[in-house]
C-alpha cells in the first residue's frame, strides 16, 4: 500500500535506494519496523534509504542526539528532505560494526544533485552490548560538501 511523503507517494515496489536489492525485502522491513539493523553497514543503508524516501520517524529512531529538541530535529530532517535529491549510495569500507560487535565505522560515499557527501560514521549499540539495536552516533570526520547527515 502507498505511503503518502509529501507530494510524492512511496511504495514498497522496486528497488531499494541503497542498492541491496528491492526495497521490500531490503531497508523496507527496517522501516516498517519488522526486522531491525543487525549489522552498522545495515543500519548505514537504512538510513540512507530513510533520507531518500522520507522515513522521518526511522532517521529520529536510529540517532539520539538527546542535546537537540526533537522538534528542531524534526524541522532539520524535513528541510533536507526537500533541499537534497540523493542520487546513489558506495560504500568503501567497514570496520568493526558486525554481528557481534558493539561499535563500528562505515565510510560511505552518499552521491546527490550538488555532489558527493563523504563521510566516515561511527555506529554504537544502544546498550553497549551485543544484542543491543544499531545507531548511528556521528561523522567522524566532517562532510566535504556542506551536507549533514542528521
């Protein structure tokens, strides 16, 4: 069934904006909440896809930022929804960020309208254990085009 996104109507048909295959089987559960992150690159694709299709509440879900009201959170993600058209997703690298683990990086090369965002993101276990859920805590070095990933 179609999601309504503003102006625009998503579904879950076709493939996913990260590149893993269709979006069903792919970011869509994550999403929907049907399956959680078990990897950092995982949760890094996801998130990704959030960005591109809109997924407010999932972006919100998978970064604390506890120093930042939520409604100025919510105003920031919405305003890039609309500045930024991203355009493909590389991954270059992971470290740590498995299964097992409990933190982790994912450099990634997130491509848009303006250009290139590339970034190296530290991800953390919520709990600090194992069987806690992935987020995405912060750029470790800061983006090259002037575009945050929030």
């Amino acid at each position: 069934m179609p999601k309504g996104k503003g102006f625009a109507v998503m579904t879950d048909q076709g493939s996913c904006p990260c590149g893993g295959g269709a979006y069903l089987t792919c970011c869509g559960p994550l999403h929907r909440g049907d399956q959680r992150a078990e990897t950092a690159e995982q949760l890094m694709r996801s998130r990704y896809s959030a960005f591109v299709k809109g997924e407010l509440e999932y972006l919100l879900a998978t970064h604390p930022e506890t120093d930042v009201p939520e409604a100025e959170r919510r105003q920031q993600l919405r305003r890039s929804f609309r500045a930024t058209r991203w355009m493909g997703l590389r991954i270059v690298s992971c470290t740590d960020g498995g299964v097992g683990d409990v933190a982790g990086t994912v450099v990634f090369e997130a491509r848009h309208r303006e250009g290139v965002l590339r970034e190296t993101s530290f991800f953390q276990r919520s709990d600090g254990s194992s069987d806690g859920d992935w987020q995405y805590i912060k750029p470790l070095d800061p983006p090259l085009q002037g575009h945050d990933i929030v």
